[in-house]
C-alpha cells in the first residue's frame, strides 16, 4: 500500500505552562505527530505516525490516534515515552528541559513500509534518527521528503536543559537528500551559520533542497524555491500556547502543496493555519480547511516577493 503521508518521529507527552494556559498533565504533542494530525485534518487521507511510545503511554497514544484517523506504528521497546517541560515566559522565550526519552527509532527495521509514502516527513525531537542512517536510506524513499530539523540539532546537557549543535557536513550531505526543510530561524542559523534569514534559506537550496522555509514565529516566515524567495505574513493572533506551531505548518504545508504545488498560496495556507494551532492547547486543536481558507485570504495581499 502507499500512504499519502508517513511521518517518522518520536511522539511525545509534554507538560506546558505558558502566561494564558498551564496543564497539569502531559498531553500529547511532538513534531510528526502534529504535522500528521493537521495533514488528516486539512485532506490527506491515509496518513501513518512511526516512533517510540513506551508502556507508560502505550494504550493511550494508540486510542489517540485511533481517534484522530492516524494508523500508528510504535517502535518503541521501553518503560518510557520521550516528553518535555516547555515554560514560556510574558516575551514568549521558552525553557525547554527533558522528561523523559524514548531514545532511537529503528528505522532500518520498518522502513520497508515506510518508504511506500507519497510524502515522507521527517521530524525527530530529540536526536532520534541518526543523520547518516537517514541519507543512506533516503535514495529508497518512493515519494517527497519533507525535513523538519528540530530533533537533530538538540542534544542534551547535564543539567537536562537542551542545547542546539549541528554537524554541518552531515547535514549538507542530508539537505541535498530532501525535497523541503523547514527550520525555525535559530535552527537555521545554526545550520548554515548565517543571521540573515533570507541568505540562510538561499543557503538551504543551494545545498540542495528543492523548497527551504524558514519560520520567524509571529513575523511570518521565508520561503525560498530555485531563485524565487517570498516574504510570507503571519496571521496576527493571541498566543495562548506556541508550541507545535511550526509542526502545523509542516503538515498544512504538504496538505495544500500536494493540492495546488504552489509556493506562495500553500505557505499562506500553512501560515494561517499556524495561527489556529496557537491559539489553543494539545492535539484537539480545531483546524479547518474551511477556517484556514479564511484566515488565508485576509493575509493574501501582505505576501511579497523578495
């Protein structure tokens, strides 16, 4: 069978406390696993979630995605499930620190179905798939691969906090493997080196990628295809939790690229949907195509090409 969508990352159960929500137990979150939700939600229908889900969160992650739609494949083989602590502040900076770790995917072990994908995306948390195993696989991917770096560029420091590295070389050899990525502009930064967001999404394609979006929060984002480069708005709302805001736009993304492959219309279309995510708090986020539409069109007239 050909999935529309696989998405390979560990889920994860956080606790979040922001200025406007804190929840006092851990929900479900994790980049491939919102990336998915909003996909099925936004009109891919046959959508598949792999990772590590311990005995922990076992019966409860797999009523979950049975509930949202999503076929899941857990790899998982230990007591634990990978979550986080995510406090933000008034300004919206966030401290990040490790509950607990599901550690590596296997995916050697289930790629062979994982590969049979219109659209593979993949979004590690925590440094879960190894950068090398996964362009040595990548040359067998039978559809489009879509890179969210977060969880390659963290690792772990011995006071549990998260700190952000890159193995450049590596990861030029990754970039030029797939057809979009998608840092955040720390994360970009920390790729290429550069400041300047523009330049860094430049960089991206240069090494490789057909697509690189650069996400700039509640400034909109960059989006750089061949020598086309667009500034892309953000839809303005109240943040009541930022998190996985990045992963919904990744799954919005792919949703409208797969209906129209156009640049500009999918990322305002991914933009806005962004803006639902924040507004609300774990995976019940109410994410529409009608709703997305909408906000889509309001900000239409602020997207510009650089």
């Amino acid at each position: 069978m050909t999935y529309d969508l696989v998405a390979i990352g560990n889920p994860v159960y956080d606790l979040i406390s922001t200025p406007r929500a804190t929840i006092h137990e851990r929900i479900l979150s994790g980049c491939s696993t919102n990336a998915c939700l909003t996909a099925k939600r936004l009109g891919l229908s046959e959508v598949v979630l792999v990772g590590n889900v311990g005995s922990d969160f076992g019966q409860r992650f797999q009523s979950e995605m049975k509930l949202y739609g999503i076929k899941a494949i857990n790899t998982g083989s230990s007591d634990l499930t990978t979550g986080f602590s995510l406090r933000y502040d008034e300004r919206g900076d966030r401290t990040l620190k490790v509950i607990a770790n599901a550690g590596k995917i296997p995916i050697r072990s289930v790629w062979s179905e994982c590969r049979e994908t219109r659209y593979l995306l993949l979004g590690p948390v925590l440094y879960e798939l190894d950068a090398e195993a996964i362009v040595d696989l990548l040359g067998s991917a039978s559809g489009e691969v879509f890179l969210d770096p977060q969880g390659l560029l963290r690792r772990l420091r011995n006071d549990g906090e998260v700190e952000h590295f890159c193995e450049r070389e590596t990861f030029k050899r990754l970039v030029a493997s797939v057809d979009f990525i998608k840092p955040n502009e720390l994360e970009a930064e920390v790729i290429t080196g550069l400041q300047d967001h523009v330049e860094s999404a430049r960089r991206l394609v240069e090494w490789g990628a057909e697509v690189a979006i650069v996400t700039l929060g509640e400034k909109g984002s960059i989006a750089c295809q061949g020598g086309t480069c667009l500034s892309v708005p953000a839809f303005s709302t109240t943040a009541v939790d930022p998190t996985g805001a990045g992963d919904v736009y990744a799954g919005a993304f792919l949703a409208e690229y797969d209906r129209t492959r156009d640049l500009g219309p999918s990322c305002l279309y991914a933009s806005a949907a962004a803006s639902i995510m924040v507004e609300n708090v774990g995976p019940g986020f109410p994410v529409t195509d009608y709703e997305v539409r909408r906000r889509a069109a309001l900000i239409r007239g602020e997207l510009r090409r650089l």
